[in-house]
C-alpha cells in the first residue's frame, strides 16, 4: 500500500469524523435551551453574528438565516443595542465574562434574560471573538411580578379585615354597653315612674341598634362574597340613575331640592346594575341629608367620557366638609362627622366598596359651605371593570 | 357636685344621668352632645363655675374626647386639682388606657356602662380631697 493510498483513505476518514463532529455539535448548540451565539470582533471594532442556535430564533423571533453573517446593529434594536455593544467592549477590554440582565422587545413579545459573553482570544491574547449564552428569565419575572401582585392584593385584603373586625367590635360594644348599663338600671327604677318607662324603651333602642349592626355586618360580607362572582354587563347609568332618584324623590321635594341627570341615556358603563344603583342611592341621600339651609338644594350629575375611561361626577351645593381633616376618613366604616344629623356611617362605605368592586375608583373634593362633588372613575372596556 | 357629661350618644347620655342620679351623685348635671359646646362653657364659665367632675366620651364626630383635653391645655393649670376628668368610653382599647396617662386632668378610664360601685368610689375619692382626685 502506497504512501498516498494510505494518506487518501487517512484524510477522507478524517473529513467524516469532521462531519460527524460538527453534526454533533450543531445538535448540541441547537438543543441547548438557552440562546446561545457566537460573535467575530471584526477588525473595526464591530460585532458581527457568526452562528447562533435555534433558541434565539425561537425566543427572538428572528429566523436563523436572517441574524448570521450580520453586524449586530443591524439585529438589535435601541435602547438594547447601546447596553449590549457597552457590555461587549467591556469583555473585550478585560477580557472577563460579563454578565447582566436584559429586557427586550422581540417580534415574540418582551423578553427577560441574563446575558452572559465569553471573550475568546487568540494565541497573542487578543479578543477574537465573542460566546454569548441569553437565559430566559422571562416566565420567573413574570411568575415573580403576580407573586408579588398576589401578595400586595393579600396583604390589603388582611388589612382590611382587620380594620374591619376592630371597626365592628369597636361600634357593636357602644350599643351593647347601653343595653348592659340599661339593664342595671330598671331594677332599681320605680316601675310606676317615668324614668323607667323611659329606660325601658331605650333598652329596646340599643338592642335594636346591635341587630342593625349585624345586619350591616351581614351585608358588607355578603357583598364581599360576591365581588369575585358577579358578572358584569353593561349598564344603562342614566337609567339606574334615575330610579335611584325616584325613591327618594319625596325627599328630595320636601327640602325643596333640585336635581339634574345629564349623563347620556345611551351611555352603558360595564359593571353591576344593583351596585350603580346603591351608589346613586346613598350619594344622592347624603346630598339630601347634609344640605345647606342656607340655599335651596342643588345636585348635578354629569359623565364625561374619555377614550378608555368614563368618570361620572355627583355634585352638591350642600354644607360640605373641611377636606383636610376629613378626607380620607371619609369612606371608612362607621366614620361620622356630622353631629346630631342621624346616620350609621355605612353608606359612603358601601358606595366605595361597590365602585371598587366594579374596578373603578372614587375620591372626592368639597368645601365647608360650598358643596361636595363625588368622582367616580370607570374603565370603558368591558375587562377593564372585571373584578380583580 | 357640678358635673358634665359629655357624649354623642344621646342613649349613653340618658343613661349615665339617670345612674348617677340613683347613686345621688350630683344634683348638677350638664349634659353635652358635642364636645365643642362642652369647651365653649367650661372656658366660658372658668374664673365662676369649674366642674368637679366631667365624664368625657372619646369616640365623637368633630371634636373627639382626645382633642377636646387637647383644646383644654391652656387652662390645665387653673383646672388641676378642681376639675377630675374620667374618660368614660365603650372601647376596650388598651392603647386608649396608655394615651389617657399622658394626660394630667385625667383622674381615669371607666368602660361603659358606669355602675354603683365604680360612682361610689369617685365620690369617695373626691370627698377625700382634690389631691388624690
């Protein structure tokens, strides 16, 4: 067997182990999960894509075919760009891995990764190219964000629990002491004597006033039950509007008060039919119960619509409040600011709790003498007021 | 005695008035169902009539039992030791127990409702003298 004989079947069974090699190794690079590329360090200082694996088509959205061969530029939209090409020249002057965490916008959607390149250098120690592995980060951060959205949502909802527990036993022990104290009392009243009759009668009162409060109670958690189960539809506002005004349209006549509905009859907001109700209901009662005497009673309710959101506002020109000390007590449970005006504190309460409920949002401004205006904020989509 | 009661709750008011007249307490009783009105009297009234005794609740729309010992800071000194102020409340709180000692006027915390036992031992406290009241 000649020399060359012996070198050609040499070679030739070498060009297959090559081939067999570089198989191999393509099924790898294109197995491995993570983005994995290769970049040259051209002559410029530029970078241009040598290969790249098939995760970085499938996490990008840019074909194999479409990324190799190109300059990096040309591939990588700003603001990334600017980072990614710092982060280059960082590992090519130390020579060091660089590490760092990306969010970017592929034609698949954002994506949140931690980058890593490898400098690879030639046998004078110079950075020849680039080894760049992306680890997809993008299903923990978003399982991290509803993490956290989940805990924030919980941490509120035991807050308000709470507070709702204390607010309870804090107004169910009022009454309660009364009865107690009452109780005490008759036995050592003359049963003939005014006194007694009296006593006797306000024994039933704060026994009454106890059952109001469960039965308050009973509501405020029924209506919690349902905030995760109710379905929204949408909701003729005018309309629910005007039958909230129509009982209480003889009240609204005795003091002499006007009211003027200038929300679109064929505006529907999504939400709850029973919840705008009540909250007409208890804003336009409140209106009644805390006008001025000093003028007759005006309410205005008006709507604006804006390209995603609707804001419905219900105005008066009663006796107002100081906005600064009231505030943001104003909706809490059983809070009372008017003395000797009869009230159990529970309406704006309930208002805010279904505004809520049908993911709006309420605030309110007012000046003492000069009115009070309620604003309330709805999104237009239908999803948009799915409870959440 | 001249005494003050001051409480949104008109139940509560009618009540403590009606035991402390069964204990022969006071034959003076001022009743309040805004603390407000119960300042503008007592700053009114403070160089003739002081109060000997005012049960003041805490829990009140506009002015509460806290701001109105607040309000009376400037005539501390011309009250210690004629006026006894308890704190009557419904509230088992004891961060209210905590406050109320930061207040010199205040001679107490009653929970309601007040009884025999607990009026028998402020007017014995006050018949032993304002020093101990």
């Amino acid at each position: 067997m000649g020399a060359s004989e012996y070198f050609s079947a040499g070679s030739n069974a070498a060009i297959t182990a090559l081939v067999e090699r570089e198989h191999q190794l393509s099924v790898f690079f294109n197995t491995v999960a993570d983005v994995t590329f290769l970049l040259n360090v051209e002559d410029d200082g530029r970078y241009r894509f040598l290969f790249v694996n098939k995760a970085f088509e499938k996490t990008t959205g840019l074909p194999v075919d479409k990324v190799e061969g190109n300059y990096v530029e040309d591939i990588i939209p700003e603001p990334s760009l600017s980072l990614v090409l710092t982060k280059y020249n960082e590992a090519v002057t130390t020579l060091q891995r660089v590490v760092w965490q990306e969010t970017s916008d592929y034609p698949t959607g954002q994506v949140v990764g931690e980058v890593s390149v490898t400098p690879v250098c030639d046998e004078i120690g110079h950075c020849r190219q680039l080894v760049g592995v992306v680890h997809d980060l993008t299903k923990e951060k978003q399982a991290e964000v509803r993490q956290q959205l989940l805990t924030e949502k919980l941490i509120r909802q035991n807050s308000d629990l709470q507070q709702f527990t204390y607010i309870v036993s804090h107004n169910l022990r009022a009454p309660l002491a009364n009865a107690l104290g009452f109780a005490d009392l008759l036995p050592r009243l003359d049963s003939d004597s005014e006194a007694f009759k009296m006593s006797l009668q306000h024994l039933g009162t704060s026994l009454r006033q106890l059952d109001q409060i469960m039965t308050d109670v009973n509501d405020i958690l029924s209506m919690r039950d349902l905030k995760d189960g109710y379905r929204s539809e949408p909701v003729a506002v005018a309309e629910v509007c005007q039958q909230a005004l129509s009982g209480l349209q003889e009240a609204l006549q005795a003091c002499g008060g006007q009211l003027r509905n200038a929300i679109p009859t064929a505006l529907r907001v999504p939400g709850s039919r029973a919840y705008f109700h009540s909250i007409f209901h208890n804003l336009i009662s409140n209106a009644i119960k805390y006008r001025s005497d000093a003028r007759p009673l005006r309410i205005d309710i008006e709507s604006r619509m804006e390209s995603d959101a609707v804001t419905v506002v219900v105005r008066d020109n009663g006796s107002g409040f100081d906005q600064q000390k009231v505030s943001k007590d104003i909706f809490q449970l059983y809070q009372r600011f008017h003395p000797g005006e009869p009230g159990r504190g529970i309406g704006l309460y309930l208002v805010k709790a279904h505004v809520e409920a049908m993911g709006g949002k309420i605030s309110v401004r007012s000046h003492v003498n000069e009115g009070t205006e309620f604003i309330l904020h709805f999104k237009a989509r239908a999803d948009g007021n799915l409870s959440h | 005695m001249e005494t003050y009661l001051i409480d949104d709750d008109y139940l509560a008011i009618y009540l403590t008035e009606q035991l402390l007249r069964a204990e022969g307490f006071s034959n003076s009783i001022c009743t309040f169902q805004s603390a407000k009105e119960a300042l503008a009297k007592l700053v009114k009234e403070r160089e003739t009539v002081v109060p000997h005794v005012v049960f003041l609740d805490l829990n009140m729309p506009e002015m509460d039992g806290w701001q109105f010992l607040d309000a009376l800071a400037p005539y501390e000194e011309k009250l210690r030791g004629n006026c006894a102020i308890y704190i009557l409340t419904s509230s088992l709180a004891l961060a209210d127990l905590e406050k109320s000692k930061h207040y010199d006027l205040v001679a107490g915390l009653i929970h309601k409702p007040l009884d025999s036992e607990e009026i028998r031992a402020i007017q014995s406290r006050l018949e032993d003298g304002p020093a101990s009241a």
